[in-house]
C-alpha cells in the first residue's frame, strides 16, 4: 500500500469509528434534555432518575466521541495537506466556524449540566443540556456544509493564479442542495439512534425490573421494582417512538436525497445499484445479488421493477443513467482536460462496496424502525412482556442488540456517500489521490495508523463495559440537593 | 487594518486562550503525583479527586480553544495548516494520542471503584499532560525560531529537527510555566491544608519557570527581536515575577494574574517575533509562509471576520459565566463518597 492507500484507510477507519459515538450523542442529548424538562415540570421522581441515567450513558459516549473529534480536525492537515491547500478557502470556514459556535458551546454547557446540577436554579439546569443538543445540531450543520461542498461544489471559483478553489458565495455554500437534504436526513438518523438507544436499554432493564415484581402495573401502591417497571416502560416507549418517527422521516428525507444526487451524482446512484447498461425507464432494483458485481457474468438477484427508476426520479418509468455512459461521459469531461487534478482510469467507485453499504444502510434502519413498532405494540396500553421464558431471553438479546441497527446503518450511510464519491475528493474538481500530505513518508502514515487503530480498539473494549455496567446499575433513586447557599455542602456531582 | 492581519491577531488570541486556560489544566494533571500523595491510600484517594474536580467542569470547554486555533488557521491561512499540520506530523501525533487518553482519564477514572483502574487513568492524566505541554511548547518555539521548509512549502526535517536546543528549551519552559499556572489555579479554587502545598510549589517550580522563560524569550528575541515583541516579553517577564512575589504573600489571585499574563504576553511575543511570517523557513527566507502567501482570499477573510465578531464575544461571555458558576474553593471534605 502506497501513502494514498494508507492515507485513505486511515481516514476511513478513524472517521467510521467516531461517527459511532456522534450519533449518540445528537440523539440522546436531546432525549436526557426532554426528560431533565419533564423534571423541572412535574416533579416526577421518575424523570429525573431517566435523565440522569441516560445521562450517565450519555456521557460515557460523549467522551469517546469528543477525543476522536480531535483527531478529525487535525488529519486533514496532517493526511490531505494538497487537499487543504487547494481548498483550504472554502473547507476551513465551516471546520472554524463548527468549532467557535457548535463546540464550545457543546463542552461549555455540558460541564454546566454535569456539574451544575444543584447549584443552577433547576430551569437553566434543565436548558444547559438543551444548549448542548443545539451545539450538537450547530456542529451537524456546519460539518455538513464542507461534506456537501466535497459531493456538490457551489459558491466557489477555480483560481488559475494561485491554482486552488477559492469561494465566491458563502450563504451558497450553507444552501448547498446536497446539504439541505443531508442535514436532515444525518440528524434524523441520529435520533433514530438515541431512541433506539433508549428503548433497547428500557426493554432490558423493564425485564429485569420486572423479574423482581411480576405482573404488577400500578405505580402508585407498588414496591420500588414495580415503580422502577413502571419508569423503564415508559423508557422504552419513549425511545421506540423517537426511534420510529424518525425512521419513518429518515426514509423521506432519504427518498429526496435520491433523488438530488442522481442530479449531481448520477454515478452514485447507479454504483449504489449496480447499473452498467443505462436504463430507458423502469429500472429495477435489486434487493440482493449473490455473484459478481462487475457487469460481466452471470449472477442471481431479487429484483423489485422499476424501483431504482422510482428512487432516482420519482417515477418508476424514470430513465436512469448506466455506469458505462457516465465512465464515458467522464472520461471525455475530465480524462481529455489534460488536468492532472481530474484525472483517472476509470472514474467508477468500487462498486461491491456502494452496492452492500446502500442495502444495509436501508435493512438495517427499516429493522430498527420494525422494531420500535413491535416494541410499541407489546407495551400499548400497560402491557409489558413477559420476563420469563423462552420469549423473554429473545427479547432481552434484541434489547441488547437493537441500539446497534441505527448506528450501523449511519456507518453504511456514511461510508455509501464517501465511498460512492470516489474516485472524487472533490467532485470534478480534484481526485482523492491527489489531495495527500507530499511531505509526509508512508512509513509515518502507516504509524498513525497502526497506533490509532489499536488504541481504538482497546477504547472501544473499555467504553462497552463501562455502558454495559451502567445499565446494569440502573437508575439510582434521586438524591436530595445540597443547599445551594451552603459554601461547605458536598458537591452534587463529582469526578 | 489589512485583514490578513486581523487573523493573524485573532488566531494569536485563539493560542493565548487556548494557552492560558488549558495551561492550568495541564499543570494540575501533571501535579497529581505531587500534591495528591497523601497519608494513606484514602487520603491520596480523596486529594486526587479533590484536584481533578477543581478543573471538572471547565477543562473541555479550555481544550475546544485549540480546536478553534486549529480550524481559524485552516480557514484563514491554508497554507500554513496544510506545512505546519503535515510538518509536524510525529508530535501532532504524540499530542492527539495524549489529549485522548489524559481526556479519558478525567471522564473515566471515577467510573469504577478500583484501585488499578484509577492508577492507570491517573498514569494517563499525567503523561498526558505533561507530554502536550512539552510538545506545544517545542511546536510553538520551533515555528518562531524557523524550521526547514523548502520551496514548494513544504516541511523537509523530521522529528528530530524539532528537537534543537532552542526547541527543547521552548518545551521545558512551557511545562515550568504550566506546573506554576496549575499549582496556582489549585491554591485559588482549593481550602486546607493542599491550599498551601500549592503555593510552596509554585514558588519552587516558578523560580525555574522564571530562568527558563527569560532564557527562551531572550534567545528568540535575540533572533529576530523588534520593539514591540520585547515589550511583550519584558511584560511577560514581569508579570511572571510579579505573580511568584505575590504568591510569597499567599495573594494567590495576583499570583494566579500572574502567570496567566505571563503565558498570554509570551504568546503576544511569539506572534510579534514572527510577523509578517508565520512560519520561518530555516532554508531561505524566500520560502518562509507569510500572512500574505498563506492566506485566504479577502472573501473569505471577510465572512470569517463577521462570523468571528459575532461568535467569539459569545464564547467568552457563557465561558466566563460558567468559570462564575464554579467560582467557589472547594475542599477534600466536600468531595462526596
């Protein structure tokens, strides 16, 4: 592997990796502020002891996910200097602007909310995490303008002079087609996340809460494990119903956004099917394929007709463009220019990789948004299941394992886009290998890659115990607050 | 006013924040060691939370000025992200590395009760900031003093070359200053007994800090020196002095003022020592980045000036409020079990 090769690979696996804990942390911050509310409104014991243990998860993610934002700010230089000289004018605004006004914002008032607690009058407590969810919206949106402007370049010129892109229109570069839809549908599946987040860890602490006080609702006259019951319940409806409203507006949004990169991406669409032969109308799409890819042999695939028509134009008689005539088309754009920047053999993404990572991306997400609705349905008006029997111990498994659908339909999502762009840095304007750090040596690339790797890993062994061991404490009864004007009161909270 | 100009103020401001703030949370994790040993093992216990919590609730919000230097540099002067960034590619590293695990340490040491858990965070807080503090400090004085870039802008040394004399210097001088600024910052927000440990430190470690400084700002302004940027090392100089003798009379506000007028007069002299540079090249003065050759367009200088005017007063204002929050001293008995 060459300094290209590692360079991407890096980027690949550092960015895959912290966008695990970024959509955890959009999503429930905005449900630990919903509950921290509903605190602050009715006084119910039950709302504080959910914000504070989600809250307590919550945190245990945000870490992770912060000390690998670092990173990303960095590599750029460090990796892809070319790439930020070139297009340094334009890129390095939103990067400045997403830290000044989404991350302090974020870490300011986190560390009001965490410790604040007591010593803020319980309003402005309760709007600290609501500051932090809008710093994490702010962050979403000012990333997703450089992304959209890699997919979709607006506002810019190409300087000859100084031979980079250089921006000519920045409220352009904010209404970027590709980023109006891309914020929505990025957010949107991070809620998806923080529900679903909610509702598997409230389905399996519902169960355990459940062993100890079987079949008893009433939260009034019960013992504490039915009022715990009756609180985790809730936790699970809450989360399922984010997780399926927003699963439900991730398809819309996503439908949409289909529809506009086809207009500005045709490759990616038809990489993201498959397509070698340009289609008059009435493309289908195939749900799977168990063969090659390549266009060439024979293979065997479920096809639904005029489905990729649909996707790419909105109607199923739509003709779609094929990946041999936009190759062609390509190489008679950027291949004859004669710009060094544009060139390449072939123009066409690794196809096996668009083709799986689109369907998970869609699988996994309709599983987890199925899932939120058999979770509302087995709760609806009191009911619980059952936590004993063979039934129970699926239901626990799912419980477990449903927060990761939603996460890892991001990661396909995420690595669909980047992955489709290829062989794109920039779309038309500069191929990704091109855009690496000349002056620095594989062997080095290669080492940051190694030690980012194996420190992730052994992160990532550290953080699920750390969340797996939270949720098995539970949520701890709400403690009376020290005396706000007490200067010698123990502190509420502390490291 | 040229524009280029006013970034390259802004981005000075964004290091003296990052500097000034971050510079005592770098030096109460690498002091653990030191004032949190305790009589036994609960009472080491309790002063190293008490010393953790004094920085709780603000270190994150201190660490996101770097963020901000890092990325105002890339959108405002490309060039000298893409050399510096590229460049310095192994301490960058090391740094990231450190900022991650000493970061984890604060956010992860208290959530298991063991002991060898909490060792081996507390390893990671120390390290991991004693390492930054070095390396930024031998980054920051190797930008100033000139690194090998060549014509196409490109940095051709390796790690070692960032490893001179005057570079080491810069490195043990940041760490001297930081121990002083966090020593200080614990006897400020701390009562009992490690109230006054704190200041007898920081009178050790800022007798060194002091030598130290004057040794680097003196060799760098013999460099490249102009009036202005010795005004600001003689201010840095002074206040530095200033606060060790305050803290002799357990003023430990002044003190605190200080050495935080140190840091940021050391970054106004850095950045005087540099312009119109920003960064030297030791080959040929040719081929050294300028706030002209590196910067964006005026464009894009403008939109950011305006986003910059708008945002950074905000910034201030809640971050200061929230330093006003948790503006009381805290003790061990306070620490809950």
């Amino acid at each position: 592997m060459d300094a290209v090769d590692l360079a991407r690979w890096q980027f690949a696996i550092v960015t895959v990796y912290h966008f695990l804990f970024v959509p955890v942390t959009i999503g429930l911050s905005a449900i630990v502020a919903w509950f921290q509310t509903q605190w602050v409104r009715k006084h119910r014991d039950e709302d504080q002891r959910l914000a504070s243990f989600f809250g307590r998860i919550f945190l245990i993610n945000f870490a992770l996910g912060l000390v690998t934002g670092i990173v990303q700010e960095f590599q750029f230089g460090m990796n892809w200097s070319d790439y930020s000289r070139f297009v340094g004018d334009i890129f390095g605004a939103p990067l400045a602007i997403e830290a000044l006004a989404s991350f302090f914002l974020e870490s300011t008032f986190l560390g009001l909310w965490v410790f604040g607690r007591g010593r803020l009058p319980e309003k402005l407590h309760a709007a600290t995490m609501w500051a932090v969810h809008i710093g994490t919206l702010l962050s979403a949106y000012f990333i997703l303008t450089a992304n959209s402007f890699m997919q979709h370049p607006v506002g810019f010129r190409f300087n000859p002079t100084t031979g980079r892109a250089e921006m000519t229109d920045f409220l352009a570069l904010l209404t970027n087609p590709v980023q109006l839809v891309t914020f929505p549908h990025t957010v949107l599946a991070s809620y998806m996340v923080g529900g679903a987040v909610v509702m598997g860890v409230g389905v399996w602490r519902l169960l355990q809460a459940k062993k100890g006080a079987p079949d008893v609702l009433d939260a009034t006259t019960g013992s504490a494990a039915t009022s715990d019951a009756h609180m985790y319940r809730r936790a699970a409806r809450v989360g399922a119903l984010v997780t399926l409203v927003a699963g439900l507006a991730v398809a819309v949004s996503g439908d949409v956004q289909g529809k506009i990169m086809t207009e500005v991406q045709p490759m990616k669409m038809a990489s993201a099917e498959g397509l070698y032969e340009s289609s008059t109308g009435g493309a289908p799409f195939s749900l799977l394929t168990v063969g090659s890819l390549d266009g060439q042999s024979e293979k065997f695939s479920v096809t639904v007709p005029g489905l990729l028509s649909f996707l790419a134009t909105g109607s199923v008689n739509g003709p779609v463009k094929g990946i041999n005539e936009l190759k062609a088309s390509y190489q008679a754009t950027y291949g004859a220019s004669g710009n060094p920047l544009v060139a390449d053999s072939a123009y066409v993404p690794t196809i096996p990789v668009t083709y799986w990572s689109f369907r998970l991306m869609i699988g996994v997400g309709m599983l987890a948004a199925l899932g939120a609705l058999v979770v509302l349905w087995t709760t609806r008006g009191g009911r619980t299941p059952s936590p004993s029997g063979r039934r129970a111990s699926v239901w626990r498994w799912s419980a477990l394992a449903i927060p990761f659908l939603p996460v890892f339909g991001n990661s396909f999502g995420w690595i669909f886009t980047e992955a489709g762009r290829q062989p794109w840095l920039v779309f038309g304007l500069m191929s990704t290998k091109t855009g690496v750090s000349p002056s620095v040596p594989a062997w080095q690339v290669l080492t940051s890659m190694v030690v980012f790797t194996l420190l992730y890993g052994v992160l990532a062994v550290v953080e699920m115990r750390l969340v797996i061991s939270a949720v098995k404490a539970g949520a701890t009864p709400v403690e009376d607050l020290p005396d706000r004007d007490d200067d010698n009161a123990p502190l509420a909270y502390a490291y | 006013m040229e524009l280029t100009t006013v970034w390259f103020i802004l981005i000075a401001v964004l290091w003296t924040g990052y500097l000034t703030l971050e510079g005592f949370d770098f030096g109460v994790g690498m002091l653990l060691p030191v004032l949190g040993r305790g009589t036994d093992t609960a009472d080491t216990e309790r002063r190293h939370r008490l010393l953790l919590n004094t920085i709780g609730p603000v270190w994150d919000g201190n660490e996101v000025w770097v963020l901000t230097a890092g990325g105002a540099t890339f959108a405002a002067f490309p060039n000298w992200y893409a050399t510096l960034f590229s460049g310095f590619y192994l301490p960058l590293l090391l740094i990231l590395v450190a900022l991650i695990v000493r970061n984890l340490g604060f956010e992860y040491r208290h959530k298991r009760d063991d002991l060898s858990w909490k060792r081996r965070w507390d390893a990671a807080i120390i390290v991991g900031s004693a390492l930054p503090a070095l390396l930024w400090g031998v980054a920051l004085t190797n930008i100033v003093h000139g690194v090998p870039i060549d014509a196409s802008r490109e940095y051709t040394g390796n790690l070692f070359t960032l490893l001179n004399p005057v570079g080491l210097l810069g490195g043990l001088t940041f760490v001297a200053v930081f121990l002083t600024h966090g020593a200080l910052f614990v006897a400020l927000k701390t009562d009992g007994p490690i109230r006054a440990e704190a200041r007898a430190i920081a009178t050790r470690t800022g007798v060194v800090a002091a030598v130290l400084a004057l040794a680097l700002l003196g060799t760098l302004g013999a460099e490249r020196g102009g009036a202005l940027s010795w005004v600001a090392s003689g201010v840095a100089a002074l206040a530095l002095i200033g606060g060790l003798v305050a803290n002799l009379r357990a003023r430990e506000g002044w003190a605190f003022i200080g050495t935080f007028v140190a840091i940021a007069g050391t970054v106004a002299a850095f950045f005087l020592l540099l312009f119109p540079d920003v960064m030297p090249s030791s080959l040929d003065p040719a081929w050294s980045l300028t706030v002209t050759n590196a910067s964006s367009t005026a464009y894009t200088l403008r939109v950011m000036t305006i986003v910059a005017a708008i945002f950074t007063p905000l910034v201030v204002a809640y971050q200061s409020w929230s330093y006003w929050v948790f503006r009381r001293r805290i003790t061990v008995a306070q620490i809950p079990a």
